[in-house]
C-alpha cells in the first residue's frame, strides 16, 4: 500500500538537506494501469514469453512508473500541494520487477530565492540498490 499523508512546505520552509520519501510495492496491475494510460505497450512490460527472451529474462516495469514516484513525493510530501515540475533529468540504472519495493527519496540540493525555485537530488531504490538516479528543479509557493 501506498503511503499517502500529505505535507505542504512554502519555498521559506525549505532549505538544503531536507528530504522526504514515498514508498511503493510493484503489482501487475500497476504495470498494466500505466500501460493503459500511457500507451506504452511495450512487451518486456506485458508479456512474460517476449520477456524471458530479452536480457531481463522477465517482465519489467515502465522505468517512468518509477519517476511518478519521485513526483509523487513532490506532490504529496515536500514540497506538497502547489508545487509545479520545471525540470526533471533521469538515469534508469537497473530494472524494476513485479514485487518490488520501491523507495522514491529527494533531497534539496540548492535554492534559488528570486525565482522560487528547489532543486532535488532524486532517487528511486530497491533495497540499496540505486534502480533511478537524477535531479529535479521545481517551482515551489511562496507564502507571500
């Protein structure tokens, strides 16, 4: 199950340092969601028999389901509501798998007070395992 208590932080409550984290465990029907609603149809995704044949051997999930956890985070823990994605960059360093836990944390690496911008150092991790690596500028509210 998804942890969905939501914080909210204005651009003066952050600072460098700070962190927060989502988590969530993988299922078929999340794979198969994301599918439908992206439209990505790819096989090594959906079908067990095209996947055991690939380098993974099995299915994989969306490596952009496991980025929605990094917004995910954004969205619901810090900053929080409001808060509006300039720039993502991202790394898939390993696959994830159905059964997987994967841990969403972010981390403020830098402000910049005359734009109200953050930016994150995002992760993604199965276990200690580094599955998506990258960093994130957002437009957080001011409490002006």
């Amino acid at each position: 199950m998804a942890n969905t208590a939501q914080s909210s932080y204005s651009f003066e409550d952050l600072s460098v340092g700070m962190a927060a984290t989502f988590a969530k465990t993988v299922h078929e029907e999340d794979i198969r969601k994301f599918a439908d609603v992206t439209g990505d149809t790819n096989p090594v995704h959906l079908d067990e028999a095209y996947a055991s044949s690939t380098r993974f051997k099995t299915r994989i999930a969306h490596g952009m389901l496991s980025a929605g956890y990094i917004s995910a985070v954004f969205g619901t823990k810090m900053p929080g509501p409001g808060a509006i994605y300039v720039s993502q960059s991202l790394k898939f360093r390993a696959p994830v798998v159905i059964g997987d836990h994967v841990v969403a944390k972010v981390e403020v690496i830098s402000t910049v007070p005359e734009k109200k911008f953050v930016t994150f150092k995002t992760q993604c991790l199965v276990g200690d395992k580094v599955v998506v690596d990258g960093e994130a500028t957002l437009m957080v509210p001011s409490r002006d």
